[in-house]
C-alpha cells in the first residue's frame, strides 16, 4: 500500500494525495497533524481486506510505529489498526473517520472533481 509506505518514509505530502478528497484539510494541516518527530512508522502489514460493497472496504493493518519522548528510550510496539478505504470511479482513497458525516451526493461530486488513480 503506497500510502502506508509514504507514511514510513515521512513523504506526507505523498500520502496526502491517498486521504478521501471530501474530507481533505490543507496540505499545511494535513502535515502538521501527521509530521509528529516524537512518533515515526518503522512497517505495516496488510492483514485482511473484507469489501463492505463495490465501493468500500475495511482494511485491517498492523504497523510498528516508534515513539521517541524526549529524554528517553525510543520504544516500538506492534499495533493492529483498522481503516477504511471508499472507491469511486476505480480509484481507492484512505478515509478518515470524519468524512462519514458527508452525504453521498457530496462525496460523489468532489470525486467526480478529482480523478487520481490510487491503489492500496
């Protein structure tokens, strides 16, 4: 998944152009938020992929990040996530929990708008 691998190397601008167009914030916001020095992803794995429909998918992952508190140990766990990824017109985006408030018709107009091949 070429989104998770640019969110290991710290390319969030990359990783930007994956997140649900609807629900986007600025690109500023959007690495300010995910552009955190105290917390890194050193891997992900991809462990299931069950579609809700032709167009949805819950995606469950596990990911190694690393938190690094200052004056201290970095340390790692391995933690299992959960996601979902919406497709519109043959194009897969990551979706954040927020974009749910959005109706349809408003998803469906802002991915007519954007036309990026995408995919997880």
């Amino acid at each position: 998944m070429a989104y998770w691998n640019y969110k290991i190397k710290k390319e969030f601008d990359k990783a930007y152009e994956y997140e649900y167009p609807v629900a986007k914030r600025s690109l500023t916001t959007y690495i300010a938020k995910h552009a955190n020095p105290m917390l890194e992803y050193k891997s992900f794995e991809l462990k299931s992929m069950v579609k809700k429909a032709d167009h949805l998918a819950d995606v469950e992952l596990t990911v190694v990040p690393v938190v690094k508190v200052p004056g201290m140990r970095a340390f790692e766990r391995t933690i299992t996530i959960k996601e979902r990824w919406v497709k519109v017109d043959e194009v897969w985006y990551h979706m954040e929990a927020s974009s749910s408030s959005f109706t349809h018709r408003e998803q469906r107009e802002v991915m007519l708008r954007t036309k990026k091949r995408v995919t997880i």
